[in-house]
C-alpha cells in the first residue's frame, strides 16, 4: 500500500468508526428534535419547497440542511439514526478537506494526516457531529469554497457550487470562505479575483440557491422576516431570547474547555506560527491566519453566542496544531501514538453501556408507545412544543393520517381521549 494510500486509510477508519459509533442512538431533544420532524413532515407533506414544524410552517432556517435528512429518510428509513446520517457523513468530509488542504500548507503528506487527526479526535467536533446539527455541512462548504478560490483562477467557476449550496443552509454564514478570500487578496493587493471566472462562479452561486429564496419572496414572504429580522437581526442585538447574552471572552472560554486535547498543540502552533513567520514565503498561512480572524470576529458580533460556532474554526486551529507537531519533528510518530490511544478510544465508544445523549423525554414513553400500537395521528392540547415535537417524531407513525386522539396534559398528567369530530389542538 502506497504511503498515502495509508495516510486515507487511516484517516477513514478513525473519522468513519469515531463519527458513526454513536448515531444509532434513539434520543433526541431540543433543536436536533425539531429538525428531525421538520424533515419529517418533508417526507409526509411531499412539500419540499415550504417547511413545517408540527403542521405549523418552520421559517427559521433555509431548506438544503433538511432536504438531506429527508433524503437520508427516504434511504434508511425515519429514525434518529437517519436523522444524523449526513451530519456524520460531513464531519468525513471535513477531515478530508483539512487534510488536502494541508498538503497544499504544509507541502508534506505526513503533516496533512496530522492535522486531520486533530480535527477528529476533537471532542467536541464529536459531539456536534453526532447530533443533528448543521455546523459539519455548513463547514464543508465554507472550507471547499475557500479552497477552490485559493487554488487560483482556473477554479474559480467551480467554487460558486459549494457556495450556493452553503447559502442554500444556512444563508448569508456560507459568505464566511468567500469574504476571507477577498480580504486575503485585498490586503495582498492581489485582484486575481477581477476575472470572467469569478464572475461565473458567483452567478452559479446564485442559480443554485436564489431560487428557492425567490419562490419564498413571492410565496412566503414571512420567511424574509423570521429568518433575516429575527433570526439574524435580533440575534445581534440578543433580543431573540434564543440563547445566553454572553461577552467577548465566552469563545475564548469555551476553547479551553473544549479544544481537547488539541489546545495545547494549538498554543504552540500560534507560537511557532509568529516566531518562524511560516506566512512570509507560504500564501496559504496568510489566508488561514486572515480566516481564523475573520470567523473569530463574525462569530463574535452576535451578542446570543453558542459553543457550537467555535466548529467553524476547528478545520484550521487543526492546521496550527498540526503545524507545532511539524516544529517537533514527530509528524510519524504522532499519528502512531494517535492510532495506538485510538484502539481503546474507540472501544469505549463503541461499547459503553450509557446513552451520550439522553433521553430527556422519559415520561413521555408508556403514552408513545399505546400510541405507536394504535397506530393513529393525534391532536395535542397542552403540551410544550418539545414535547408535541417528540409525540410527531417517535410515536405517529403516519403524519398524513385524520387525528383521530387527542393528548391532553394537565398538572403534569397526560391523557388520551377519542375525537369524534374535532377538538380544539395547537
């Protein structure tokens, strides 16, 4: 087997085994639950263009991330399990994006493995990458459409692809690659991007993913509201009243809770990064410094702040990791310590007894599963979005079905009663 042969060898095992351990797990809760249904009511609805949430339209969020959990439902099945398919499956394309970009920084195979491996034994990337959440799509087009606009003007065409399509998920975070290049070139006064070829590529950009933004103008205009006024606008100002108001050094916080057992490596990398001036005869380390920055910044101007945006930033504090490992001349004799400490690691994964994501809806379970035997829709009177969004999730299995049972709750008791005609729900 050649060398890099083995290098994508090793960097499949571990990121495949370590990513998907733990996705068959059957517990959900919070966002990654509603994301769940709303896919869900995709598959049911047959509407792909207009998204629900509990039969109510969900206007949070663009649609691509959805489409692919429903996709994943059309190939799997409807579970928790397919729910975080491709969540996983972009965390692999992540650590593979780190490592060709590494080759292309580092100029060494060995030094590209290297720092895909930071990327996946990071925790906290396993964590976000086993629930179902968007940071690991989201990143891969981010990195891809940085990568190509790098790699000069001949792919400039093809990094209007993973462009549209980050827009298409989560909207204006996709400009994250795109706006560090142009800062990149602008500080360089490099105006290579002043071509023909750029200009398709965003005009590919924007055929992939104005169309359903334009459907949504004319169709649903609420969306402009909720997704760019509330979702974007209050978050700023932390009026949305969806996470913690927190300050300018909870990212920095998080990093030395979270950034294991990366942070040290890291530290160093910085290091080595000034002290060698490596960003003197290497374009590349410019436009990661320039990257780092920039999302660092971006990240920070929403007074709402959550842990999860830091994975925006793991792809390339893997690369300076990676960089401190170079400085100590064990590019080899790391990636056999990480392959040996990986063998137990992953047994423990694999094989311990307790859920890394509980089940927060435990006294929900003898009323799902009368209603899973019965084999009906429901109607819902009382109950928390969470909870009715659990009920729709786990325990109807036909959303297209008449209500035909309504779930009450009252003073922390459920009850079911039969609907004869209709009954007042949410």
């Amino acid at each position: 087997m050649g060398e890099e042969k083995k290098y994508l060898f090793i960097l499949f095992s571990l990121s495949f085994i370590l990513f998907f351990a733990r996705i068959w797990e059957p517990y959900l809760s919070g966002d990654p639950l509603k994301h769940a249904l709303v896919s869900k009511e995709i598959i049911f609805t047959k509407d792909w263009l207009n998204l629900s949430l509990c039969y109510e339209p969900y206007l949070k969020k663009p649609p691509l991330y959805f489409w692919l959990i429903a996709i994943s439902y059309k190939i799997f099945g409807i579970s928790a399990f397919s729910a975080r398919f491709f969540p996983a499956l972009f965390g692999i394309f992540d650590a593979f994006l780190i490592y060709i970009m590494g080759k292309e920084i580092f100029k060494e195979k060995i030094y590209a493995l290297v720092a895909a491996l930071f990327f996946v034994i990071n925790w906290h990337v396993l964590r976000l990458t086993t629930i179902v959440r968007m940071e690991s799509i989201l990143t891969f087009f981010i990195l891809l459409n940085f990568y190509l606009l790098m790699k000069g003007k001949k792919y400039f065409i093809l990094s209007g692809i993973p462009l549209g399509l980050g827009i298409l998920t989560k909207g204006p975070l996709a400009l994250l690659g795109i706006l560090s290049f142009l800062i990149f070139c602008l500080l360089k006064r490099d105006f290579r991007f002043v071509s023909l070829q750029f200009l398709v590529g965003l005009f590919i950009a924007v055929f992939i993913s104005f169309p359903w933004y334009i459907y949504q103008w004319i169709e649903n205009r609420p969306f402009f509201t909720e997704f760019f006024g509330h979702q974007i606008g209050e978050r700023i100002t932390g009026t949305l009243s969806e996470g913690e108001k927190r300050n300018y050094i909870f990212y920095f916080y998080r990093l030395l809770t979270n950034f294991w057992p990366g942070l040290p490596f890291f530290i160093m990398g910085v290091y080595l990064f000034f002290k060698k001036k490596v960003f003197v005869k290497n374009d590349w380390w410019k436009a990661i410094f320039i990257y780092i920055i920039f999302v660092f910044v971006i990240i920070n101007v929403p007074k709402e702040k959550f842990t999860r945006y830091l994975y925006y930033l793991y792809p390339a504090f893997a690369i300076l990791c990676a960089l401190s490992i170079k400085g100590l001349n064990m590019g080899k004799t790391f990636v056999k310590i990480i392959c040996f400490l990986a063998f137990p690691y992953i047994l423990a994964i694999i094989f311990y007894p307790h859920p890394f994501h509980k089940d927060k809806f435990k006294y929900c379970h003898d009323i799902c599963k009368t209603i899973r035997n019965m084999d009906v829709n429901i109607k819902t009177r009382g109950l928390s979005e969470l909870e009715r969004c659990y009920f729709y999730f786990y325990c109807v299995k036909d959303l297209n079905k008449k209500p035909s049972i309504l779930i009450s709750k009252s003073e922390n008791e459920f009850s079911l009663k039969k609907i004869k005609n209709s009954a007042p729900a949410e």
